[in-house]
RNA sequence: GGUCCGUUCGUCUAGUCGGUUAGGACGCCAGGUUUUCAUCCUGGAAAUCAGGGGUUCGAGUCCCCUACGGACUGCCA
C-alpha cells in the first residue's frame, strides 16, 4: 500500500433526485474516507446532456446537506481540481483521446446510429445479443478499416463519429475489489464501447478514469451495477499509463426492492409505499412529487443510521449508531456481499429509537412550528412538560399532536370504541361524584388530586379502573394518553370540571 | 442468450483460522408492568444455513456441480 492520502469521490449524474441507494453510497464513501482522515469530493457526472433534469444538481447537493455528508470538495464549493461537472471539463478529455488513438488503443467509428440500431434488431429478431467488438469490427466503417487519408478527409469534414476502445484479444484482466475479492474477466468478452461520443463528450467510462485519475482518487466506491465495466476501466487506466495511480475498487452491493425483485430505482417512487428519495422532489416536467423522507418525519440521523445498517454492520450487537460512531465503526470488509430488500418497518423502528432519545427542548422546538400553525404558543416550560410526557408514544414528531391535543383542547367527540367498552349506566353518576371531589381539591395538583380521587374511589368502594378509564375518557376523549393526573393539572381544575361536565351531558 | 456477482429466520444480519443448542435486531405472537394507549420488561414461534455431491473424525464455514436471484449487455450513467 502506498501511503497515498485515502480520497473519495460521489459521482450522480443529474438525471434526476438520487435516491437512498445513491445516498447510501455517498454515505459509504464518506464514512470510509473520514475514518481514514482523508477527503470526499462531489463531481457531477452530466455527459449525457439529454438526460439533464433541471433542478437535480441542487437536490443532490441538499440532499447530502440534510444527511450530514459533508463532502469537501468539489461542485458547491471548489477545490483545487475544479471544474468538477463534467460538462465543465470538456476540453480536458480531448487529449487522453487523443493519446489512445495515437497508440491504437482506439479508434474512430463513423457507423450512424441507425445502422447500428439497425443491426441490433437484427440480431434481437434472432435472439442473439449484438456487440461491436474484435470479432466484427472489421466490418464496420470505422478507422481500422478506411484509409487513413479517408479518416482524415471524415474528420475534416465534419462528418459524426464516435472513438472506441480497441479491446485486446483474449487477455485475463483483473478487478480487484476490496468487497468481493479478484474478478477475472477475459477481455474477448468484452465490447469496443464508446469512449467519446458524436457530440464532443466522452462517455461515463473515459470521463470517470480520467477524472478519478486526475483528482487523484484513491478509492472508488461505488453500486454493483458497474462491476461489469470495471475491467475496461482497469484497460483504459493501463492505456492511459496510469496503472501504477488506479484507485481501488470497492463495488457496493444493491439496495433491492422490499416486495419481489430487481434493485431500486428512482422511478419507484411513491410506489412501493415508502419514500425513495431523502428529500420531496417534484419533476420539472410533470410536477409530480415524490415524497422524501425529511418531509415524512424521519430525522436525518435516524435515516443514515438506517441506511447504514443497510449492507453493513458493526460486528456488534449495537444498532444505534450516531455518524461520529459509524465513522469509528465503518470498514469495507465489514460490507457484505449481496443485495438487501429496504425495509421500511425497521426504518420506522430507527426513527421511533431517535425519537426517544432526543432531548426535551429539541423535540418542543420540533414541534412549536406545528402549533404555531394552530395558533396555539404555550409557555415553554408547560410545553417541555407535555412533550416529556408524550414522546415516548411518538415514532414521528409530526405524531406530537395526534398524542397532544387534549392538552390545549377538549375533545369534540369521544372514540365510540372506548365509549362502548368505558362508559356505562352508572359512569355519569360517578363522574359527577368525582367532579364534587376535584372541586374540593386544593392544592391543585396532580399528586393531590389523586389521592383524593383514590380516597373517593376507596370510600365509595368503586372499580379504580372503571371510574379512571370512563374520566379518562371525558378528559382525553379516547382511551390513550399519559398519566391521566398530570393531565389534569396541566388543564388545571376549571378545564377539567368542564370537560367532565361537558361529557356527561354528552354521553349521558 | 452471453458475461459477471450473489444465495444463513418473512426482512436486515452475526458467523472472518471448519468443532455454535446457528446469535442479535425489525416485524409477529403471548405474558408482565400501567387507571388507558404507548413505552418498557420477560418469553415464544420463526433459518434441515438454496439443493446435491465431495474433502474431513467433524462443514453454514473448504472444493465442484446444479438451481434460483440480481446486475450488465446504449453515441445512459
């Protein structure tokens, strides 16, 4: 091993929002270069102009923002290798090009793409798989085949083409990956791909080395989907002369869809049921949203912690894992092998642990925007109360009040169910019996308050259930909710012997 | 079809050098705690380690074959 500085990169093209497999990657990539002390740049992959989405570059960048990855260089705020969108970098690729031909490592191919698509049906009508490689290439129009002069006279004219990589015969190439050990692919497998396309940009696979390589990345980590092209990278490194710099490999297994098969995609959007993106996107074209899981509820912290678990474990049995701690914990030998299905139950379970966990006064501040909309601004020590006594009933903040109402209103209606199993013929008689004594409670608080309910209870020899559970429920309006005396007080006794009155007249 | 990668409870996974009652978590079920709901606690069901062959005294762990799944197979990334 070199003592070369450990440098990553997370590389999206903006073809859209990147969903929480390209999150999981990035995550990867920066848990493993922090870990190592070294850097993480964001370069935007955008050859495919026809593919650009408005607006995807941005999301991505917010994207990471909310995650906490916090990359430090690259596109959003420079660095020494700028410009780090491809689009950008244009000029750059010409030479390596350039340098490959002039070696007969490739070539120009002016094949149209009709006729290629042509011959693709072709063979797809035959149930064969068309590819533009060493056994064919001969007969195609391309520079290998045309004089050189009638090359020149092309170019000089401006007619389209393309470069391909001239793929060896029959050569054992070698993808070391740090995940899944030695791949060994023989080159005859593989086809002369497109290395530099008709409108002046090169192709993922061109741009990719020559970036990886000139910004000196030490590590490239990165979806499974682009094993199979590893060994043209490993040939193109070796055309380029720079075999001795390759990064290592690290091809991370896929995110798989929770129901059936295939790996997750960004077109899944709102599909399956859960959110696949981490923020809400809406499409430029069809304003359609996709709901994304910062508007969902999730805190970010629990959905990397999720998607860390994601392919990856500790080796312990801890599951709670703050990103300083996963940065302590991640090592790639600790990635396993194969693809896993999202589970969005366990992503819930995550949330509901933070949830838990996080203090008073962040989650009152979480919630205070809430029920500024409601108009309603409690003092912040009542709130800090309240939000003690509910949160262990919350897996979302959004949930506070669903779990809270009946702090700061009566109820409108009773839940018919807890009506029919708490309420009978002789609760409107007791309630009333309770009543008298709250009236006659002073201090009003929640330990006096009991006791003198309980002393009534003992007295007139009641059912402590029945009578707490048919208050409750003039109280609450459903049977649910903390400590029914600490609701109390916090309504205070005039509240509370309205309600109580307001329920028997109700209720009868 | 071809190439490559993968395969331990329903799901995420532990299992790194062959000897475990195959462990944990989510979810599920039951019991306990509580005046309710939730939390929490305890317990339970749940993997013949994809299948079949080897190697070995002994294999989830090593080897081979098969099956199944996935990725890739574009002038997309």
């Amino acid at each position: 091993m070199s003592k070369q500085k450990v440098r990553v990169r997370f590389a999206p093209s903006p073809t859209g929002p990147l969903h929480i497999g390209g999150v999981r990657t990035a995550l990867y990539n920066y848990l493993f270069t922090k870990k190592l002390g070294g850097d993480m740049l964001l370069r935007i992959e955008d050859t495919d102009q026809t593919r650009y989405v408005p607006g995807a570059e941005d999301y991505i960048i917010e994207s990471l923002k909310w995650c906490g990855i916090a990359y430090n260089e690259g596109v959003g705020v420079g660095g020494p290798h700028a410009p780090y969108r491809q689009s950008e970098r244009k000029s750059i690729y010409r030479q390596y090009i350039q340098h490959l031909i002039e070696n007969n490592n490739a070539y120009y191919a002016f094949d149209t793409p009709q006729h290629l698509d042509e011959i693709r049906k072709q063979h797809e009508s035959q149930k064969k798989t068309f590819q533009y490689d060493q056994t064919n290439r001969l007969q195609f129009c391309n520079s290998l085949v045309i004089t050189a002069a009638e090359t020149k006279a092309r170019l000089e004219s401006d007619t389209p083409y393309v470069v391909r990589i001239k793929i060896p015969q029959n050569e054992e190439i070698f993808v070391n990956d740090l995940i899944r050990g030695q791949v060994r692919v023989n080159s005859s497998q593989l086809d002369d791909k497109v290395i530099f396309k008709s409108d002046g940009l090169p192709t993922y696979h061109l741009a990719n080395v020559v970036d990886d390589y000139l910004m000196e990345i030490s590590h490239v980590i990165r979806g499974e989907e682009w094993l199979p092209s590893a060994p043209l990278h490993v040939l193109l490194y070796r055309y380029l002369g720079w075999e001795d710099a390759m990064p290592q490999f690290a091809h991370l297994p896929l995110l798989l869809k929770p129901e059936g098969n295939g790996k997750l995609s960004k077109r899944d959007g709102d599909r399956l049921g859960f959110p696949v993106f981490p923020l809400q996107w809406t499409d430029p074209n069809t304003n359609e949203i996709s709901s994304g899981y910062k508007e969902s509820g999730y805190l970010a912290d629990a959905f990397i912690n999720m998607l860390a678990f994601l392919g990856w474990n500790p080796g312990t049995e801890q599951e709670i894992f703050s990103m300083e701690q996963l940065i302590e914990a991640f090592s790639l030998e600790r990635v396993g092998r194969s693809g896993s299905k999202f589970d969005p139950e366990k992503a819930k379970w995550f949330n509901h642990k933070y949830v838990q966990q996080m203090n008073n006064e962040i989650l009152a501040q979480l919630v205070t925007p809430e029920l500024a909309l409601k108009v309603i601004h409690p003092d912040n020590r009542l709130l800090l109360t309240i939000v003690g006594l509910v949160k262990n009933r919350m897996t979302f903040v959004h949930e506070f009040w669903n779990q809270a109402s009946f702090f700061f209103y009566a109820p409108n209606n009773y839940d018919s169910k807890a009506v029919k199993e708490r309420w009978n013929a002789e609760s409107a008689y007791t309630m009333k019996t309770v009543s008298t004594v709250i009236q006659t409670t002073q201090p009003f608080t929640a330990q006096d308050a009991k006791a003198r309910v309980m002393h009534h209870i003992a007295q007139q020899q009641l059912n402590t259930g029945q009578v707490m559970n048919a208050l409750r429920l003039l109280i609450v309006g459903a049977s649910k909710g903390p400590d029914l005396f600490e609701i109390i007080q916090i309504i205070g006794k005039e509240e509370t012997l309205q309600r109580i009155k307001k329920g028997i007249t109700v209720l009868g």
